[in-house]
C-alpha cells in the first residue's frame, strides 16, 4: 500500500508544527496467520472495528516477530463490537480496538479493562490515553466525500455552509443521493453526529436538508464509498478519513473534504479485558502497535494515521491530539465523553433524527 498521501501528511505537519458490514452482522472469524511452532498453546485473539486489510500490515509484522504467538482477528462495526463485548462475557478478547472512543471510554470506565504501562504506553501524551488503561493508536479526520460528477464544473464545498449552498443549487439532483452514517446502527456514526450537534451552526439546517433530500443511510464508511463510486449517492457525510483517502486514490473522482469550519477528529484507541485469556500477548502487541515501528508501518502500509504524528516525530513530541489548529476540533479523550452514552441524551438525538427523516421510518 502506498505511503500516507500528502492529503493527510499536510495535516500532520500543521498539527506537528503548531468498518466493514452491515448493521447488526458480524464478519466471521479471521486467522490471519498461524504460528509457525504453536505448541506452547499460545493465542491472541484480537477483536476490532477496523478493517483488515487496513491493519494487516501490523498484523504481519508482528507474527514475523513473534511465530510462536496465533493470532485471530475478528472485525464488526463499532456498536456491534460494543454489543458483543457486554452480551459474550465469557468470549472476551485480548484486546479491543475501535473509533468509537465514547464507547470504548465508558467500557473501560464500568471497570473491563486492566492497567498497563510500559515505556511506549508512558510516552503518550496524556490526551491520548486515560488512566493506563484506554490507549490512542491512532488519528481519524470525519470529512465530507463528494463524487465530482455532481460538480460539473462547480467548485468543491470546502466548508458545511458550502455544502449547503451546493444542495440547495442542485436541489432534486441529490433526491436520495446523499449518504449518511447510520446514527443508531454505528457507533462511530452516532459520535460524529453528536459532535455535530454541540460544535456546527450549521446542524439544525444539514438535518433539515438531509431529510428533505431523503438521505440514504450506511453501515459503514466502506458501504457509503461503494455508492459514491457506483453513483447512487453523490455526497457521503461524516465518512472516515483514512478509508476515503485510500479509496481516492483507486477512484480519483472521489474526493476528500475536510470542512473549513471545523474538521472533527476521532482516536482510534485500544485496552486489554479484565476477562484476557492472554494478557501477556495482547501487552507485546500493545507495545509494538505504539512502537516507532508499528506506527511507521501505519504511516507506510496502511492509510491510518499514527498518533506518534508519524515517522520523524521523536517519542514525546508534540501529537495530534497535543496541539491545537484552527481547522481542527479533536473530540477529547475523557469524562465528557460519558456524556455521548447518556440515554436520554441518545434518545434525543435520535427523535430529532427521525422527525427530520420520516421517509426512513415507512
């Protein structure tokens, strides 16, 4: 895979300087290699919201390391990989990764996860870790991905209110053309949205213009970026930066947006269970996925976005989540995160939803 593309690497140096399936479903089980000599018996079993292949290069790179150690991956969406968690307690896993960091946080906050430290958790900076037990791997920019065949010849929005101005001009064009992540199905959707909701002055006329335009709903960033491609939509909004990024750059008519007014930016994060069969396992992978080395190879091999800021960022050196840019509004990584999971904060997010997209109630 190719190398971070200057899209994402000129987000870094200003911020240096200054899933997968449908609702409800799971994918099946994924060895990803077996060990050469497994006779110890030794596992790790790895449970994530983050696409395979998007990760396989650490995942490879640590089995070449490690041939004793059989790892097993096993993907869903990140309300799904939630759900599992607390419905299959005796199926826990040895590690979780997901972007949903609302529900990672009040996991790990309820008491499921263990503490660790070692040198390269202790080099995180305090924002993208909480009490040694949640870690940040790495960054995601929410962004706005438009099928330039909409344009013809239009500029490309740069900011919400001009995503606004270009619906309001194409009008019936977009009549069911606009993708969105499902907000109850997805639980990275449902943080995006509800950051929406607090930060944009826009939301209350993009909820109204999504509904009036009968927007289509997705399980997934993937699912929104099949149908930009096909064109059944020409919009997908709130969709995973790294994912389009790397999806462009097959289908250059597919372009990333992220928003002038304020780009919100999502970490990946990682724990180990309480209920790890292996814990001693899931703390090397721990360690090498936050390691120069595991963060190099998401820079190289994948279109993640390390937290380390990349290579020739020295341990300790200011991240992402460290420093401030007027383009960039990273969701924070603590307590005002269990405000997400509140109930009855959900249920009103949700009836303000629905009553904005009846068409998606018939």
């Amino acid at each position: 895979m190719k190398r971070l593309p200057v899209f994402f690497l000129a987000i870094l140096t200003a911020i240096v300087i200054g899933t997968a399936v449908g609702a409800g479903s799971l994918l099946a089980d994924k060895v990803l290699d077996k060990a050469v000599d497994n006779s110890t018996g030794s596992e790790l079993v790895i449970y994530g919201a983050v696409d395979r292949e998007t990760i396989k290069s650490v995942f490879s790179a640590f089995l070449e390391r490690h041939p004793q150690i059989a790892l097993k991956y096993r993907e869903f969406n990140s309300l799904d990989l939630y759900q599992y968690f607390l419905e299959h307690p005796d199926e826990r896993p040895d590690l979780m990764l997901s972007s949903a960091m609302d529900l990672q946080f009040k996991l790990v906050n309820d008491g499921y996860a263990q503490r660790y430290s070692s040198e390269h958790t202790d080099r995180l900076p305090t924002r993208s870790k909480w009490r040694d037990e949640l870690f940040g791997y790495a960054v995601e920019p929410i962004v706005i991905a438009i099928n330039t065949d909409l344009l013809a010849g239009a500029p490309l929005p740069q900011s919400r209110e001009q995503l606004l101005a270009l619906i309001r001009n194409k009008d019936h064009l977009l009549d069911e053309k606009i993708g969105l992540p499902d907000i109850k199905s997805t639980g990275i959707g449902y943080l995006t949205w509800s950051y929406d909701s607090q930060l944009s002055r826009t939301y209350e006329r993009l909820l109204e213009a999504f509904g009036i335009h009968h927007s289509r709903l997705y399980s997934d960033t993937r699912s929104m970026l099949r149908a930009l491609t096909r064109g059944e939509i020409f919009i997908a909004y709130n969709a995973l930066g790294s994912y389009t990024q790397a999806w462009s750059q097959e289908h250059p008519w597919i372009v990333p947006v992220l928003p002038t007014d304020y780009t919100t930016i999502v970490l990946r994060t990682a724990f180990i269970p309480k209920a790890s069969r292996n814990p001693a396992e899931a703390k090397t992978f721990l360690d090498f996925l936050l390691s120069d080395i595991g963060q190099q190879l998401l820079t190289e091999h994948s279109s993640l976005i390390p937290v380390s800021g990349g290579p020739g960022n020295d341990s300790g050196s200011p991240t992402l989540f460290g420093a401030s840019h007027s383009l960039l509004r990273p969701i924070p990584l603590g307590l005002e995160l269990l405000l997400q999971t509140d109930t009855a904060k959900r249920q009103l997010l949700f009836d303000e939803w629905d009553s904005a997209m009846p068409h998606l109630s018939k």
